[in-house]
C-alpha cells in the first residue's frame, strides 16, 4: 500500500516538476515571443509554427501560456511561501503562550475565516485598484489563517509530548525548543497544507485576474488569458482552451500530489 | 527504627496541593501530599489511574506548578524553581518511552540533549553497558527501537544528565514481560552500584515489592498508607490498601 503510494507520490511529483520546468525555461522553450503581436496571424488555428493557435493580437498562445505560467506559479508559490511563513509563526506563538495572544489572534483569524476568501479577496483588490501586487494581497489577507490554525493545534499538541518534557528538565530555553523541537515537528503537516494551498491560490490568483483585478494586460497570466480571449471563443476556442486547460492541470497535479502526501503521512501514523 | 527511614533525605515534598479546574468543575490532584526520600532509596508510589500519582512527580519535578506546599532538595529549598533548574537535580523517566525521544533525533542526539557539559562518549558507553544495549543503537532514531529498548535508552538518558534522583512514572506498564524484566534488573544495578534515589510511581504493586524499600498509597490525592514494602504488603492497615493488594493477587493468579 506504502510502496503503491510513493509510487504515486512520484509520478504525480514528476508531472509538477515538468511543469515547473517548463515555466522556468520559457524563454528556452517557448517558439515565439508572448509580447509581439502580427497582424498576419491574428487568431490562427494550431499550426506548426504557433503550435497552441494565436489570439487576437496574433500572438502565440503557447508562449503565453508559458510565461503566464511563470507569473501565475511564481505569485503563487511566493504567497503560499509567506503565509506558511506568517500562518507558522502566528501558529507557534498562539500555541505556545497561549493567554490573550492566543485569543485574539483565533479571534481574528475565525472573523477573517466568517467571511467566503474571494469576496474578502475581490473587496480588498478592489479597493487595491487591482495589480498581481493587489492580488497577492488580497488573497494573503486569509490565507495565512489555515496555516496558524495548523501551526497552532501541532503546537498545542506536540508541547504535551513527554519529549518535550524531557528538553524541558535537561535545562533548554523555550527559544531552544520551539527552534529545535516544535518548529521541525510542525515541518510535514504544514508542507502538505502548503501544497493542498497552491491549487487554491492559483484559482485565486487567476480568478481575480479573470475578473481584471489582477495583472494588468498585456502581461501574460492564465486568468488574464481566459478572460482577454473569452469575448472571441466562437472564433477562436484555443486561445481559451490553452490557458484553462493548464490551469485545471496545474490545479488537478498539486492538489492530488498534496493529497498524496496528505495520505502518505497518514499512513506513517 | 525504621532503617530506611535513617538515610539522609535527598528529596523532601511537604503539603503539597494541587488543584485543576476546569470552568466551575475542580479536581484536588494532591491533597496535602508529604514525602521523603533517602538518599539511594527506592520509594514506590501505588494507586490506580487518577489517585494523583503522576501529578506528584510532575509537580515535584515542576512540569506542573503547586497550588501549596514545599519542595527541598537536600537541604535546599526548590519551591516555585521551575522544571529547568528542578533538571539540575532530578530527571523524570516517562511511561511511554518512545515518545520521551524526539522522533527526528538519533538516540545520540537525544542523550547529548540532556547532558549539561561537555559530550562524553566514555560515560555514554558505560551506561549503554549498563543498561544490556547495543551501542549500535545509539545511532538508531526511537522508531526503529522496541518499546523495551526506547525505556532503557530513557534511563541511560536520565543518567547522563547526572541528576542524582530519577522519578520513575509507570515506566513498565507499556512493556512486555521480558522488557520489564530487563528494567527491573538495571533499576536493581542501579540500587547495588550507584546508590540512585528513585521515587517509582506505577499501579503494580507486585513490581514495587521487587524494586522499593518503602511504599506510599494513594488514593484520591491524598496519602492513605507509607511504610516499609514488607510491612505494607504483609500487614496494610487502610482498607484501600488492603483492596489494592487484593487486586494485585486475583490478577497475579
């Protein structure tokens, strides 16, 4: 069961490397480049020189998609970063003092949490004038809570470990021990939230942009994409298909390799 | 006079209180708990779940803050000192051994942890002898350790440290027969060769008649009986005593 598992864990890790690989070496991969519009090829079918068709500014989708790729997993990854590292460190503060640092802080977090996270995150871009930095910020307002309730519960509970008990009464500080004890402790389950976490931030991500509160044009990102070529998708389909067909990949791919690992640790006990 | 009784105090715990609360609900954990322990003596403490024998220890070895009452350690007063300091004197050894040892670190870095100088590897080697392992083990993490080999790693651990009083809580109720076995006699080395106090908590009153010279009975947070094993065995004079000992023979048989 073990071995069938870790042999999904690394096929479905393989297909997120290919696609981070692609998205970093863009500029090597891709047949043409994302920005130069032709009038020539406006909305051309998949041929071999534009092997994803191109849109209506005749620009080739494929390359698009792989420098959309890069600002939509890139945004992505530095979000779902600074939540886990923001979400950690509430977590581990609340759960280590506990008092009143604890219940204010779960109090904001469960007011943050009362609200659905893309009508806070499209109030707040809104309010941001939009922008990948707008987005970004929009989406972080309540991402990091996942992480800081995680954070806290394997705090609370990794504290009445006898372990720690034991670091206690061999004279370390409490610095010592959240340093050397809890935080690397903490490590897996909030490695496996934080991948669960890229395919929402993605969706985010993208749907604000799709909305237009995210890059502004004529940077390339899925969202974006989608929602420039969506007014020609009789004509033209693939300059819809290409984006969102990635997009659902890049979503399917991270959200079942982080419910392969999910799996994984649950069967280590 | 009790003999026992004449050795010179290394650990004394006078009128300790403590009590959880939890909303309007309390429990009176310890109620004016006394006690000391000799040096080199085994003192048992027997009492089953809930009478309050783990928060003893943990309230001795100030891993939970008393409400009341006073602890010395020799003639030094430890009151309110807190665990790490309480650490320079004592070490705890606890009833699930695996989960004594952080999971992410070899047995090494573990018993390097608790040792407060300079890394002897010499003084860790005797230990391990000691204690029947291989030193092979040390390089090992505690999953890879049997629940037997985890507890003697915990007292090699304890020793490291040089605390010169071990608090023992139901250290071999997780274990097979033969891994008590294995415990009992280092617990009874230890006695011979390095004149160790030991408080020893567990339910098993069989057991502490093996290890301890005196025993204490609790129940429901207080002391109910104290006295030399042989005299409260043979002779209890409280009728929990009395239940407990009775117990402990249906089930032997």
């Amino acid at each position: 069961m073990r071995r069938r598992l870790k042999t999904r864990i690394l096929i479905t890790g393989a297909a997120a490397g290919i696609i981070l690989l692609a998205v970093i070496f863009a500029g090597v991969i891709a047949p043409n480049d994302p920005y130069t519009t032709n009038a020539l090829a406006i909305r051309k079918a998949p041929c071999a020189d534009y092997p994803f068709g191109t849109d209506n500014l005749g620009r080739c989708v494929l390359s698009r998609v792989l420098y959309g790729g890069r600002t939509t997993i890139a945004a992505t990854f530095f979000l779902v970063f600074l939540s886990f590292l923001a979400g950690t460190f509430i977590g581990m503060i609340c759960g280590t003092c506990g008092g009143w640092a604890d219940r204010l802080l779960m109090r904001i977090a469960d007011i943050l949490l009362s609200f659905p996270q893309m009508v806070v995150a499209i109030a707040v871009a809104g309010i941001l004038n939009g922008g990948m930095k707008g987005a970004m910020i929009a989406l972080g307002i309540t991402m990091w809570v996942s992480f800081a309730r995680l954070a806290r519960s394997h705090t609370m509970s990794i504290r009445q470990e006898a372990y720690i008990s034991s670091a206690i009464l061999a004279g370390k500080s409490r610095l010592n021990i959240i340093c050397t004890h809890i935080f690397p402790n903490l490590l897996a389950p909030l490695f496996t939230n934080a991948l669960t976490q890229v395919g929402t931030t993605m969706i985010g991500l993208s749907g604000l942009s799709f909305l237009g509160l995210g890059v502004i044009p004529p940077t390339a990102e899925w969202g974006s994409m989608i929602s420039e070529a969506r007014a020609y998708i009789q004509i033209a389909p693939w300059a819809v298909l290409a984006p969102a067909a990635v997009t659902i990949l890049t979503i399917v791919v991270f959200n079942y390799l982080g419910d392969l690992v999910m799996e994984y640790r649950e069967t280590q006990g | 006079m009790n003999p026992v009784r004449r050795k010179k105090s290394v650990l004394r715990a006078e009128h300790l209180s403590k009590r959880f609360t939890d909303g309007k609900r309390y429990t009176d954990a310890l109620s004016d708990v006394s006690l000391s322990l000799g040096e080199g003596e085994f003192l048992g403490v027997v009492g089953e779940s809930g009478s309050g024998k783990s928060t003893l220890l943990r309230a001795i070895s100030g891993l939970v803050s008393i409400d009341a009452g006073e602890i010395l350690c020799g003639t030094e007063r430890m009151t309110g000192r807190g665990p790490r300091e309480m650490g320079h004197k004592l070490q705890m050894i606890f009833q699930d051994a695996k989960s004594s040892f952080d999971p992410r670190f070899s047995m090494e870095r573990s018993i390097r942890e608790s040792g407060r100088g300079e890394w002897d590897p010499a003084q860790v080697r005797s230990l391990i002898d000691l204690a029947g392992l291989d030193p092979g083990l040390l390089s090992r993490k505690p999953t890879a350790l049997s629940g037997g080999q985890c507890q003697r790693m915990a007292i090699v651990r304890a020793l490291y440290s040089g605390a010169g009083i071990l608090l023992c809580d139901e250290i071999t109720s997780a274990l097979d027969v033969s891994s008590q076995a294995q415990i009992v006699a280092i617990l009874r080395k230890l006695k011979a060769q390095r004149g160790l106090s030991v408080l020893f908590v567990s339910h098993d009153i069989a057991l502490v008649r093996v290890v301890c010279d005196r025993v204490l009975v609790m129940k429901e947070g207080h002391v109910v009986e104290e006295g030399l094993i042989a005299d409260v065995v043979d002779d209890p004079q409280d009728p929990y005593t009395r239940e407990l000992i009775a117990s402990a023979r249906r089930q032997s048989l």
